[in-house]
C-alpha cells in the first residue's frame, strides 16, 4: 500500500534512477530489487558476471524510474528529491522462503516490518514525495 512519486520518464532528463534486478528466472530468487547506489549496483553486476548458471542470483534488467541519490547526510542529488525510501529484506534466501523486499518512506512502517523480522537495508534512492 505504500507509494511514491519520481518524474515522468516522458520529462525526464538524464540523471540518477533507481536500477531494477531480477532474480534467475528458473530458480529464483523470485523477486525485483532496486538500488540506485553505485557501489552496490558495480557489486551486484560483478556477481552477476562471475556466478555460473543454475545458482541463484541477481540479474539487472534496467533502469527502473528516475531517483535521487542518498548520500551520507540523507537525500543529495538532484535536490528535487528530498524524500528517502527504505528498503527492508525478508531474509529469504537465509530462512529458505521466497524473497522479497520492501520499500517504504515511513519511518513507523520501518519499525514495524524491522519488529516482524525484517532486515532493514537502510535508505536505497530517494523521491519527490
């Protein structure tokens, strides 16, 4: 039920955006996942490249929606996005389930998750509102 706004790609300009992965699609993991984090994206493609077919993994489809960065003190660039989206994990890989994350900009909706067992991941991208 949570929702953000990002810009309309049609009125976008070159910039940050949030990048979407997928899992392997035979054997999961079954689910999408974004970062628009440089560092975390480099790790995730070179994974990617080295892990042999028929293990598990995350494959990058494309760039997702227009997002801002985080950076150490909070949302950074470009300063239209001023509002950070958490990004939780259901730990699904380690407890054997389907995973899946989550996204949120509410900071009580990251406490209750975080209550039920999932794992924060901290601030992934940032958004108008």
């Amino acid at each position: 039920g949570e929702t953000f706004l990002t810009e309309d790609y049609g009125l976008w300009t070159a910039g940050p955006q949030a990048l979407r992965f997928y899992g392997s699609y035979d054997i999961g993991p079954n689910s999408h996942f974004y970062t628009n984090i440089p560092a975390e994206y480099q790790m995730l493609r070179q994974i990617e490249a080295e892990t042999p077919p028929g293990v598990r993994k995350w494959h990058y489809e494309t760039a997702g929606f227009p997002a801002g960065l985080v950076g150490p003190t909070g949302c950074a660039v470009p300063q239209v996005y001023k509002v950070p989206v958490y990004r939780l994990y259901n730990d699904g890989m380690a407890r054997g389930i389907d995973v899946n994350h989550r996204y949120t900009k509410r900071q009580e909706v990251v406490a209750e998750m975080v209550a039920k067992g999932w794992v924060l991941e901290g601030p992934v991208f940032c958004v108008i509102q």
